[in-house]
C-alpha cells in the first residue's frame, strides 16, 4: 500500500507521532523517541530489508480509495485495513479504529507541496492544560460547559496558510490645523490655520499570514498571530505524523486581497501619524498605496483545535501550536450574568450613596441619592459587560503592523501650503451678582 505514508517504531513496531515538546517522533505505546532523522533512516532501512526478501508479495492494491471519476474519496489503513471517508485535500490523517497514523504524500505533489512547515513545540498536555487555564476565571461560564467540554478531545492539525510578503509605497493628503488661544476680559478667542500637508512613506512588509483553507474561520485564526517564522522548516511528511492535515482550498490569489487590505490600513497608519506632527489636528482627505515586489510562500501552521457543542450551538477553540496563543468563544450563562451586573451595581451605588452622605453635610439628599443609583447601575453594566466580553477572544486583524520591517520605512512630507484662517470667539459667562 504505497500511497500512504506511516512511520513505525523501530522498538515495537506501533505507530509514532510527532512530539511538539520534544521535536521527535514518539511511542505512544512503548515510550522510545527518535529524531526525525532516525525515524527516516529506521523506516528506509525495513524498506530495503523487505524489498530485499525473495517471499514478498506484491499487490495492485492501493491506499487512497478513489471514486467513479478519480476523485480521492478515502484511503485504507496500512495497519487494520479499515477505510475511512477523506477527500482529495485530505494530507495527513488517524485511523478511528486502531490509531495509525496515515500520510498521504501525493498531497504535497507539485504546486501543493509547502515551501515551510512550522513544527508544534506546544504538545497535547501542555494545550489541554492551556484550554483549561482559559476556562478558569471567566465568572459568566455555565457551570455544565466544562463537562461537556472534552479537553482530553483536542486534535492537532497543520493548517494551510499563505504568507505575503511586498513593498508598499503611499501617500495622503491632508488638512491639517494649528491652533493659537488667547483671551481677554470678555471673550476667548481661537485662532485656526489650515494648511494642505503631503506625507509620503514606503515599507516593506514580511509575511502576511492568511489561512488558505476554508473549513478555517478567518478571524479564529487571525487571533492565533503571531507565528515565529524564523522557526520554520523545509517540508517533511515526519513533522505530520500524528497530526491532521490538509491541502489548501484557497487560492494565493483571493488571500491576497485580505493581505493587501491589511498592508493598506498599516501604511495609511504610519502617514496618519506623520501628518499629526507639527499640526494640533489632521484630517486625511485622499489617499493612494501601491504594492509591489510580492512574494507569496506556502506554509504549513500548526494549530490545536477543539470543537463543542453546548445547548445547541458550536463553540470552537483554537491555540498557536508554537507559542500557545489561545483563540475562543464561550458560553454566556445569562442567570450569572444577572448577578454580577446585580453585584456591580449594588456596590457601586452603596458607595457612592454613602459618600454623598458623609460630603452632604451628614443628611439624605434624595437628588444625590438618585445619582449615585444610577451611575451605580452603569457601572454594574459596564462591569458584566467586561466580563462578558472576556468570554470571547476571537477578533479579525485589519492591519498587518506586525509584520512591518522596521527598518524599511522611509517616510517623507511635501510642502505645506497655506490654505486660510479661521477665528472663533466666545463671550464669557458675566457675573451679575451684586
């Protein structure tokens, strides 16, 4: 069964998972651990040795099922023989039935082969442990939610992503307003001069990340970043033992456009800032920023990933195979979210009232009272509402400053004309007491 692609333990013969603690390949069952290196070497050489005997049968029999039209459908375990349903996305995957772990190398054949993995250096117990810790201190979680939730469930999967890299160059057009006050006896003044300011600046930006698969929520694994890079390999099928994997589904072309969005919004940034210096006001009042020097790479991420559901709905959760970044929604339990937006408030206005109290002179001020309820009651909403709020990490990045190269930006200003001024006065409120 050629097709697929299993790396057993030289030791007990069982399956080997990539370790993310490690960087090797471990036995579940017997413990032994081996570089990927070693593995290799141990795999090519029960190759040979079997190639090598005169009693080996041969077999057209294939891993990967195929259907009517040549479609990957399924593949068949090289260990039980069970056949489970995939896909042709499908890269890397773990028979249900005797827990072999099984990939698929045609998957990265061609224009699907990465130019970079980065390996898990977070293994499963430390991101179940990780999931756990997110789950404690939020005050709204239903109390049944962590039952159903089944840390112990987590799966590891390399997600396809790709990352863009280009030259940005822009430019903005601005009003700007600088400011004089003064005053006399009877009125103040402002004085405002406006101007048309051009700030001009260029960038480079290095290794955008979009994820390349739609089975993926964009914004979930935007709030995985950042990735270091710099830790990245080339592409081994080793790295996807023991994990899930799959092929991109979407293509350089649409994960541009939220890359170049993304570059758009961090170079109108900078010359926002450029343009506020020297002015007590800016407003932006055109803009242009074109790319160039793209570069587009492949690259294999890792992610652990859980998936729940709880009276109905679905919650997912997702962490940073390398750095443990968590990204989440949970459950709001609305009896508990009551009671501390009850609390929140109850103090608040039990303090206030108290201190309008011992200030008023020791006697009960209804109109102060009334106040202090009040402001009470906003400050319980704005309390459950932090703590609602902290429910979900989830949230889409719009700008791609991370990635800036810092020392590329140049920024550059135009000449500032004079456009006009402007001039306000206020009469002073008089004293008519006598």
């Amino acid at each position: 069964m050629g097709d697929t692609l299993s790396f057993k333990c030289p030791c007990c013969t069982a399956a080997l998972s990539f370790s993310g603690g490690t960087g090797e390949l471990s036995c579940n069952y017997c413990g032994a651990s081996f570089t990927v290196e070693q593995a290799k070497a141990a795999q090519a050489a029960e190759q040979e040795d079997a190639a090598s005997s005169d009693m080996t049968w041969t077999s057209t029999e294939t891993s990967v099922i195929h259907d009517e039209n040549g479609k990957v459908s399924g593949y068949r375990c090289s260990s039980c023989g069970a056949e489970m349903v995939a896909d042709e996305k499908t890269a890397a995957t773990e028979c249900p039935y005797c827990g072999n772990n099984a990939i698929i190398p045609q998957s990265f054949d061609g224009m699907y082969r990465p130019d970079m993995v980065v390996p898990f250096t977070v293994d499963r117990k430390a991101a179940q442990e990780a999931l756990r810790t997110f789950y404690r201190g939020k005050k709204l979680l239903p109390d049944t939610f962590t039952q159903t939730s089944r840390v112990e469930n987590m799966t590891g999967l390399y997600v396809p992503f790709w990352l863009m890299s280009c030259h940005a160059a822009g430019h903005g057009v601005y009003e700007g307003v600088k400011e004089k006050r003064w005053e006399d006896d009877k009125n103040r003044y402002v004085k405002k001069d406006f101007y048309r300011a051009v700030r001009r600046g260029e960038m480079d930006f290095r290794r955008i990340p979009a994820d390349a698969s739609t089975k993926m929520d964009d914004a979930t694994m935007d709030s995985l970043e950042p990735y270091d890079f710099s830790k990245g390999v080339a592409y081994d099928a080793a790295y996807f033992s023991g994990c899930l994997a799959d092929r991109y589904d979407v293509s350089a072309q649409q994960a541009q456009q939220r890359a170049g969005e993304r570059v758009r919004a961090s170079v109108l940034d900078k010359l926002d800032d450029e343009a506020q210096k020297g002015y007590d006001s800016t407003t932006r009042k055109s803009e242009a920023v074109r790319i160039s020097d793209t570069k587009t790479e492949y690259a294999m991420l890792p992610v652990w990933m859980l998936s729940t559901r709880f009276e109905g709905k679905i919650y997912s959760f997702a962490m940073n195979g390398q750095t443990g970044q968590v990204a989440g929604s949970l459950p709001v339990d609305p009896a508990k979210y009551r009671k501390y937006f009850a609390i929140g408030a109850i103090i608040a206005a039990v303090i206030l009232a108290a201190l309008v109290f011992l200030f008023g002179g020791r006697t009960f001020h209804p109109v102060g009272t009334a106040v202090a309820v009040l402001v009470g009651i906003l400050i319980g909403w704005l309390y459950a509402g932090s703590l609602k709020s902290a429910m979900n990490t989830i949230a889409a990045k719009h700008k791609a400053s991370s990635y800036l190269v810092a020392p590329s930006v140049r920024m550059s200003a135009g000449t500032d004309m004079f456009l006009y001024s402007k001039r306000e006065t206020t009469a002073k409120a008089q004293n008519t007491s006598t």
